[in-house]
C-alpha cells in the first residue's frame, strides 16, 4: 500500500515519470524505499531546501503509523 502511495506521488511530481524507478525492501514492520529520479526531475522532487521529499516523508509516515508500520524513503543517484 505505502509502495503505490508512494508511486502515485512522485510521478505526480516529475516531468518525466518513465524515468522514476522505485525498489522496495519489506520487513515484518518497516518498508525502505529507494527513489531513482532522473536528473532533470532530481530538484523538483528535493524542493527548496528539500522541503517537497521532507513533506513526502512526513505524509508517508503518518500514513504507515495509521496501519502500524514504519517507511523510511531514501533518493539514490
């Protein structure tokens, strides 16, 4: 569930959502999410003093508190 959540924003966010790509580690109560942007997109999606992937974290952890779970959302080069 946090995977596609995640999918729907970030595509929402970029120019060019083809070249979005994110891997996913599932635990028993945490789930890591590895961001791949393409260069062009890597600002919008950082923000101003990375204000929009704060916000991204923040809006996922509450949705994974509210189903008892943790995620943790990393950019990757």
């Amino acid at each position: 569930m946090l995977f596609r959540l995640c999918e729907y924003l970030v595509h929402s966010l970029v120019e060019h959502p083809d070249r979005v790509k994110i891997d996913r580690i599932e635990t028993e109560r945490v789930d890591i999410l590895f961001l791949h942007i393409g260069k062009e997109d890597r600002g919008r999606i950082l923000g101003k003093s990375g204000r929009t992937i704060g916000a991204l974290r923040t809006f996922l952890e509450g949705v994974a508190a509210r189903v008892d779970r943790e995620v943790v959302v990393e950019i990757l080069d």
